[in-house]
C-alpha cells in the first residue's frame, strides 16, 4: 500500500527517510554524501514521483522504493 508523503507530518516524514538512508546497504553512487544531502535526495524523489513511500501489512513495516 503506499503511503501519500503529502498526508504526513513533517517530522514524520523526515524520521522514515533518515531511518530509510541510514540502513545498510543503501548506495548513492561513488562519492560519499552527508546525512542531510541523502535526505533531501530522497525528498526530491518522493516530490517528482520517482519514489514512494510503501507500507507492508504483511511485515508491519515501510519501505521507500522507486517507481516508474
């Protein structure tokens, strides 16, 4: 299911992307970015549409994946 970024609070919002980018694992290219610079990265894909933010029922988690 996917959750509509625009539907949660600011804080919220940036909680799911830092714990999103702080996982192991997550790649963003040769350079190493800062914390803050992954975050907007992932807020700028989320506005344009290229990710979203999706819930599992199954797994009780969230997930931010890139749509197409």
């Amino acid at each position: 299911m996917i959750i509509p970024w625009q539907n949660l609070d600011s804080q919220t919002l940036d909680n799911i992307i830092e714990h999103f980018v702080l996982r192991e694992g997550t790649d963003y290219g040769l350079q190493e970015k800062s914390l803050q610079e992954k975050v907007t990265q992932v807020k700028s894909q989320l506005i344009d549409g290229t990710a979203a933010i999706f819930w599992s029922e199954l797994h009780q988690t969230v997930d931010i994946k890139l749509v197409k």
